[in-house]
C-alpha cells in the first residue's frame, strides 16, 4: 500500500481545516502557548516501512500517551501482581473523576486514567525502577534517538497538580499506595512531560505491532501476549471518555494525550502517530481523530 | 485450521469442571429450572466450514444475544438517526442500572445495556418495523432453519420485569421514548425470549464476519462499515460490566446473555457460539467465558 | 401577638414583588395557566385565634403538600412497621431522583421526597384503606369544610407521570412496593390534586401545633410524640434540597408543594400556610419563603 | 425541672449496656486504645444551673464537635462571605465523601462535614486568624479552664489523613481553598485533637443556648441569630449520616465526634454534653444517642 500518498492526502485534506474547532490544553502556561495550526502524521510498518506528513518532526509533550510505556514497564517489572492495584475495565467517566475510586476502594479502573497511571507508577517504584532513567532508556532505544524529558512542564504539572495529589491521596487512603504521594507524582509528572515528536512516536511503538518485539534490534521488549493486552486496553480504555466513539469510527486501539498526539496500532501491520494540539471537549485532538477516520477509511485497516 | 478437533479438546477440557462454578439466572422460573451442567459450542467460518461439541443443538434462550439482531434491524431501517437516542460508549455500571439515565437524561450509554435494547426497540417501532414476525424471519433466514419465541419465557419476563418498566418509563420522562412502554417491552420481551442453539447462533452471526453479506445467500444483511460498528459495540460493550477484562483476556468481540450463550466474532474469519447456563457475578457464563479464552490461546485468533 | 398586623404588613412588602421572580410549575397544563401573581398568608394558633391576608381563600392544589396528610394516616393506620420500607434521612439528592433508591435497593430516603410519598400510598393500601374517601374525610374534618380533589389535575398527573411510574416500577423491582404500580399512583395522584385554600391549610394542620390533637374536636389525630415527629422530618427533609437553606434562614419545620404552597409549624404555637405560585429552582414558593423568613423575624419564631 | 437526678437515673440505665454495642474509633492508636466502657453526661441551663454523672469529667478527643467552634470562629472572623465557599445542606453522603465535592465543583456542602470544615479552617487562616491560640484561647474562656490540643493526636491523625489531604488537594484543584493544604491541614488536626471533658463541653456551648451570650461573662460570643443558625445546622447536619434519625427520635439539635461525645443544645434552655466512646457504624455515640433519647423523653425537651 503506498502509505506516503495516503498520509499526504490526509494532511492536504485537514490543512484548510487547522484551528477552525477546539482549544489547545491551558492548564499550565507551557502548553497554553502552543500554537494550535499544526498537524503531523507519520507511521511506521511491521517491516520498517516509514512514511510521515506535515509536522512530523515537531516536538510535542506526550502527555498521556506515555501511560503506555509506563503500562508496559510495569508488565515487564511487576507481571501479575500488578492487576491487584488496578482493574482493566472502560471507567464511564472523565479521566480525571475519583468518584469512582470511592466506590471502588480505591482501585482505579484502568491504567489509561490518571488515578491509574499514578497506581501504576507506585508499582513501578515498588519494582525497584530507575525513575530518572529508565522510562527515557526504554524510549530513546525504541525510537533509536536520544529523548529528553521537559523541565519546565514537568515542573508547571507540579505546581498545579492539585487534582492528582487528590488522586494519589485518596488512595493512598484505601491502602492501596505503597510509596509517598509526592515520590510518586514526581514520577508521574515527568513522564507526562517527555518530548517526541510524530515520527519517534510511530517508531517507538512499534513493538505493539510486532508481537513485543523491539522495532529495531527485535529483541522482545514484552511478549507477543503482553502486547496484545496493551492493544486491547487502549481499545477499550485509551482515549478518555470516547473510546467507544473511536472503537465505532476508526476500529483501531489508540491512545490519545492533551498535547494533542494520538498514537493508534494496526496489530501485524503498523504504528502510526498523528499529532494537532487543538483538543474537543473529551480532551482528544480533534484533527487528530479526523485523521485517523480518513486513514481507516481510505486503506481500509480496522481490527473489526 | 482442524477447528473440529479444537472445539472437541475444549469440550473435553472442561467437561469435568460442569456445575462447580456459577449459577443460572433465577429471576424467572423458566430460566431457573434449566439444568447446568450443559456445554455445546459450535462455529461457522466466513468459507461455510462448520464445526460442534458438547450441547451445541439444545435450543437455549438467547436474552441479550437478541441485542445484536435487533441492532441490526435498527440500523438497516433507522440509519444513523438512531444515534441521536442511544450514545456508543461503555457504561461503567451494570447491564441494568438506571443511574447513568439520570445524568444523561434518557440516553442509554449504549444498545447492548438493557435502557439501550429499549431504547432500541422503540425506534424500531416507529419505523414500522413488524413486531411478530421481523425479527424471526431475519433470524430464521440467517441460520436457515425456522426460530421461535418462548411464550412461556416472554410471558415471566414480562410479569415479573418491574426493572425494565422502570427504565423504559424513566427515558420515556425524558421525552426520549415515543412509543407506549407497554408495547415497547412487549417487543424487548419477545426478542429475550427467542429460543436458539449454539450452531444456530454460530451460523446466524456470519454476517459480522462476512462485511455483513448473509452466510448463505450472500446479499447484504448490512453494509461492511455496520457489520465492522457492531463488531466494535461488541467489544467495548458486549459483556455487561466485563467487557475490558473479555477484550483483555480474550481479544474478540462478544456478546453474552443471561440464558448463558456467548456469541463471538473474529472479523474476516468466523462466527462462533458458546453455551453453558451457569453464570458469574457479571452475568457472563462461567465456562463459556473459559471455553473463549482457550480458543483464542489455542487459535491465536485475536484482534489484537 | 397581634398576628393580623404581622401578617397584612408582610403581604404589604411583598405585593410589589409579584410575578418579578420565578416560575409557575409547567410539567401539566392545569398547573401552568395559574396566574402567577398571587400572594395569601393564613395562620390559626394552638388556642384557634386566626389571621390571614391576601388570596389566602383562593384554592390552590396542595400537590406535596399532601404528603404530611398521607404520612399522618399511615402513622395512624400502619404504625412503626412503615419504617421498615421508607428511610428518615434527608436525601441530598433532587426529589424526583432515582439515584439513591439503586444503590438503597428501593428503600427511600423519606417520605417526603417522591418516591417515599410512593411507598407510604402502598403501605396506605395495604393497611386497608379507603382510597376515595379516606383523606378528604379526614382533611375536611381538620378544616372543618368539605374538600375535594381537582379532577383534571389528578388526571393531568396521571397522563405525564412516567417520572412517578420509573420510580414505582423501580421500587417494585427490589420487592418493596405489594401493590400494582397503577393502584398505588392512583392514589398518589389523587391526594397531589387536593384542592384548598391557605386558610384551611393553616387549620388542617393545626394538630402539628397542639401535640397531635384535632383543631376543632381536640381529638387525638395521632400521639404527641407522632406529631413532633412529623415536624422534626417536615424541618429535615420537607422543602426539597432546599431543607437546610430553610432552617438556616426560617428556623421553622415546612413542607412545601409545586402549586406554590407552603406549610409551616411552629410547635405548641400555630401552624401557618403562605400560598404564591412562583416556584424557584428548587421547587419552592419564591414569594412563600421570603413571607416565612419576614414572619420568623418578626415574631423572633423559631424552633432554635 | 431535678436535672441532677434525671442524669443520675439515665447514667444507672446505661451502665449495664456499658461494651455490649458498638466500637471505639481505631484509625489512629490513640483514639483505638481509650477504654470503652466508660459513660459520662453533664448538662449546664441558661441560667448557669448544673448536674452531671458518670464520667463527666474524664477527658476526651473532641474531634468533630470542634466543627461547632471553628464555625463560630469563622461566623465571627468572615461573615458572611463565609458562604461563598460552602453550603448549608444535609449531604446524603458519608462524612468523608469526596463524591459529592466533585458534582458540586469543590463546594462542601456544609461546615460540619469534614470537607467543609476543612474549607472553614481555610477561611480562618485567610481571615488572620491566630492558628496556634485563638480557638483554644476561645474555648478556654468558654469553659472557664485552660484547654489544650492533645500533640499525640493532632500528630497521629496527620501522619494517616490521606483522606483528608486528597479532600483539601480536591478543593484546592477547583480553586476553592486559598492557602496550603498542609497549612490547613495543620489547623485542622489541631482542632480535632483538642480534649476536654462532658462538663466543660456542657458549659462551653453554653452561648447556643443563650442568644449566643457568653455563658460567664455574658458578652455576645455572636449574635442571637448567628446562633440559631448554628443550632439549625446542628440539626440538619451535626451528627453524619443520621442526622434525620436523630431529629425523628430525639428532636434537639446534636454535634458528635468520633472520639464518642455528643454535644446537644436546648434553645433558650440549656446545652449539654454526653460521652461514651464506642460508636455505631454511622460514627456516633451508641450509648450516647441513647442517653439522649432518654435525656428527651424524660424531661419533655424537643424543639418540635
């Protein structure tokens, strides 16, 4: 398939739609400033195949999207036990509610929300992780380039996380975190704060459509199980409260961020990420979603 | 693939675990006398290869199973009209909550929760859909033999379905139900109580794995965009309150019923149907679940 | 206390205030035409003097007004065994929501929300009550004139009721309502359609000031202790989500109605009833409370 | 009225039941090894009469019936801007709730809850408020006698207040607390650890009995309705959960603490205070509501 064309097409397709809807992410100065006019697109198949569009080689803060490398470091350090401090179901509510950490006592519905990526994160902790390291060492090899994380966002996320230290706290009050709330945001604030752009992002995942296996050296980074589970949660659990709008629409397992990145992962065929910081009201890129629907529907890649 | 010698391991496998875990359905005598130590499976592949096991020609009451067909129909008659009642999100609350309904003002979360099937059933209604007949001729046509409705079933449904008149009364104070609630559960009760077996069910789901082409005549039931949307509300909401941990563990798009059947889906490749009474805590059956788990190892079939 | 003075200079100060603020109840037509410009106050104390101003001989319907009457009966005719299926708390909650009664398994939070009126009409009935007759006997002895109830507005209710039905459905659904849904709101839709003016409210209500006995025959309508229970849940749970606003500011147990009424008891002192149909957005007379926080301060009445 | 020999028989009645219901308080170890059976009551009129039995005079954490003391604070200190932060309604909801704090924007429904009180100390530190003396300096002369904090509790409880720490975090993310959370925090373990005994809390919420009077010196602590005020809110909110319950059986206006005391005031009466540790699974005295039953029965008093 002559993935170039297609991505050329989608990016000249959207270019007249660049800042008509949505906002970017203004909780903190640094990603309120981004210009919202940009879109990149870029993917990388099961053989290496690469093709990107527009401002693939842009650098944009990962945000969420880094829940998914925090996800498979902790199947890699903790295995099993991990999916005793976190559940694996679709939550039916804003990524950011504790509601339901009440009720559930505070066992967070997936690893894609907030309060289960900061469980997470306590896991990894408990493993006895690297935190300044190890998550850039992992990325930096899948992507074969240096990645760095930013200081300043990280420190602006820090500042203003008044809503995750409710997280950490409350279930840290259920028992069900082992570490202190600040070590364990700090954590989670930094790999919220890396740096990538569209094209190390489609190649660093790249392991998702390869049965575990690392995009370049081949080495399994999980095994091919672990990897389909990730698939699977992102299906279900990846994009905030749409996920079964993008299920319906675009049929592949993504996972957004709210600095506009989306990566989406073709088992078997491919890993694409397309990047717009303009966000709709369930915190997903609005182009970004565009994008991925024309891309379904043009090359015809759906898991249904 | 030896699908035949699969299905008969499996039913070999768990055979001697019959009745030692879950319960059937109690809420209506006709389902609470059911006998549990019952297993059938049985699967069609998008060529018309067939395979069975166990108690896969006892007819069984198919319940929500029935949400699938009538989907179905809604969307061959309503088209996209039918989104403006019913949202395509995973709930987060159990299959027969009214909770949701409230903060969302009549609109069930999604067509495969209880509020949804009505609401389902009341635009199929409105479109002129014939009740009596409609859906078994549909049903009857997809698996080649002739299908019934279980009056006796229909009837306990309905005299003992309080839970239901409360749901489809509270999204008809909406104003989101335009039908009279009698005659709508009338309809949802009829299409409950539909009697089917595992091979039946098997052939009648062909068209999900067909782009929506009938498994024997091969003229389309549905478009292959609707067949691959039902395909992905099965996933992200097909198993009550465990539709993550089915997407997890086993990888392919299911729907479940009280009666104790498990349709499932791998696009492109096959139909399948699992059967056996007693079910767990979310309403799923036991070994059905079980039984799709080793077939999803066993197969590598998984769309992830 | 020259109560006339006091309550001729209240309606006074608020005449220039009719029709600036709030709204009629619009859900039936026999409610929405009310001229919301209407504003009467009427009081009879413990010894039987009387005051009242303005339209207080202008019949309104009482609405929930009539949930203390049918709470009054059910004390008298079902005794302590009525709390086993109806709760004493305030709900916390809107008083139509069905929220509560899920995860309460269909007990409701009081008597004075919906679905607790609900339930003390089914306990009503079970006890052996004379449906037609019963209530309009016992208020038109307590004002000493023969009341009625508003046809059209019973049959109004009726026809738009799905909100009532979910909820009764609902409570039948967890085997706590014995009779037919359609019995029981009959019954409750007949006592909501009681028609009568703010003076013979302010005396059918006096046996909440003298300790349970009739204001006429000095009868006993129900025990001392009945009666300052009836009071202590009218200043809990009587005015909607409005209950501790009201205590803060009036300091008097009332149970409002969406007709615009609103009763009050000051115990061993008077019972009062102020009547103006504009309803604010919790369901209260607008006028109605400002009247009762004028006439605690005046009179310095308050239970506190 | 003898009130002495009423507390006498109420005080002989209980000490039988003494450790036969009900639990002390176990999250933290100072409070998880007071000696159960223990049982004191003491009560002081308007008019400066007093009797007292039991173990009137034991100390003990007073816990949540400090709320009753910072609020006055905040009454005095903010006024009325008070209320932009927090509510005056019944919750419906556990003390430590969080659920409601989300749907409600960070707006505690009212002081006595531990969110809202946490949202009081807020204020207070805002206004100027001397942290480390005033409330003691006001309670002490309240009772005439010197009152401390208790530094083992105040450090117990914000070494394990996770709950309270994601409480004031949550608050804080919707912009609703303006100083530190540990700052807050600080205050607030400081005022839930103060000790004192039934007496002096007999005699120090004298001025809710007295128009807000000082109960020695006779000097307005607030003013009368500031004090009726409180009273209401007593009522609709001071004992958790079952605030409904105790105004149906006992009908006088109560604050509890899970250190086991209770305090209840008789407008225009007197105030009293009863304590017995073990508390029902609402938190509350057992014993003390029971006494207070008693208490109620006996003498006649209610406000209803």
């Amino acid at each position: 398939m002559d993935y170039q064309s297609t991505l050329d097409e989608i990016c000249a397709e959207l270019k007249p739609k660049l800042g008509m809807e949505g906002a970017v992410a203004n909780y903190i100065p640094a990603l309120a400033r981004i210009e919202p006019c940009q879109f990149g697109i870029a993917l990388r198949t099961r053989n290496g195949e690469e093709a990107w569009a527009g401002d693939a080689t842009t650098p944009f803060s990962i945000q969420s999207i880094s829940k998914v490398f925090s996800l498979t470091l902790a199947m890699r350090l903790v295995g099993e036990q991990l999916w005793e401090r976190i559940d694996r179901e679709p939550s039916g509510n804003p990524f950011n509610s504790l509601m339901q950490l009440e009720s559930e006592q505070g066992i967070p519905r997936n690893p894609f929300i907030n309060a289960g990526a900061i469980a997470v994160a306590d896991r990894l902790i408990s493993s006895g992780y690297a935190p300044k390291t190890e998550m850039l060492d992992m990325v930096s090899s899948l992507c074969d380039e240096p990645i760095e994380v930013d200081r300043e966002v990280a420190a602006s996320e820090a500042a203003t996380g008044f809503r995750n230290e409710a997280m950490a706290s409350f279930i840290k009050s259920f028992g069900k975190l082992d570490n202190d709330v600040a070590t364990v945001l700090d954590l989670y604030y930094r790999q919220c704060a890396i740096r990538m752009n569209a094209l190390q992002l489609a190649r660093a995942t790249g392991y998702l459509c390869r049965d575990g296996a690392h995009p370049y050296s081949g080495i399994q980074v999980i095994s091919d199980r672990q990897a389909r589970r990730i698939n699977a949660l992102m299906l279900t659990c990846g994009t905030y409260d749409a996920a079964g709008e993008f299920a319906f629409r675009i049929g592949i397992p993504c996972k957004s961020g709210v600095g506009g990145g989306i990566i989406a992962v073709v088992p078997d065929t491919l890993s694409l990420c397309v990047w717009s910081p303009a966000l709709d009201e369930n915190h997903n890129s609005v182009l970004g979603q565009e994008a991925l629907e024309l891309f379904a529907n043009r090359t015809g890649l759906s898991i249904f």
